[in-house]
C-alpha cells in the first residue's frame, strides 16, 4: 500500500494494532529497549544492541502470534517507528483506546 503522509498511514497502522494484547506487547518492547538504552549508557555500551531486538521482537511476536497479520515495519520501517513512538506516548497518557474508537477497530491486512 502507497500513503502519502504521516497522517494517512496513521489509521493504517492503528488498525494494524486493533487487539489490546498486540498494542501491550508493543508498549513492553519499548519500555525494554528504553531500559537496554539507558544500561548501555550506565552500564556497558554493548546493550545497545538488544534495543531493536527487544523492540522489533516483542512487536513482530505481536504481529504474528496474537494481531495475525503483517508488521507495518516491513514496508514502511521510518513511519511504524514513528507511530510506535505516537502509540507508547498515547498509551502513556490513556488516549490509545479513544483513538482507537475515533478510528474504528476493523484490522486490515489479516493474514489467512
């Protein structure tokens, strides 16, 4: 799929995310590769290198294993970053499920 902007992939990826589970699986990824980032600053440089791993990981398991469909990242790898970042700060602040609602929660892409 072809999106012109940030604000056109941004249902896209919300809808992507249309399972409470897949959206905490998402939050944890990120809160651990905040924790690797920091250990590698205070700790050893080298935990630097589990950040996309726990990243990716815990959203591609995410994606496959509870979503069942594809990850936005493999197409659109800037932009998923980009909503991963807007969707933690909504979770953060308890907006993800109003936005969800404003968007509506028919996933897309489903895989068979």
């Amino acid at each position: 799929m072809n999106f012109r902007s940030f604000e056109e992939f941004w249902p896209f990826y919300v809808m992507q995310h249309s399972k409470p589970s897949t959206r905490r699986w998402h939050f944890m990824g990120i809160i651990a590769s905040i924790a690797c980032l920091m250990c590698s600053i205070v700790i050893s440089k080298w935990f630097v290198a589990l950040v996309p791993l726990f990243g990716y990981g815990f959203a591609w398991y995410s994606h496959f294993f509870v979503e069942g469909n594809i990850p936005a990242s493999f197409g659109h790898p800037v932009w998923s970053f980009l909503c991963d970042l807007k969707m933690f700060s909504l979770m953060l602040t308890g907006s993800m499920e109003r936005e969800m609602k404003r968007l509506g929660k028919r996933p897309l892409l489903q895989l068979s």
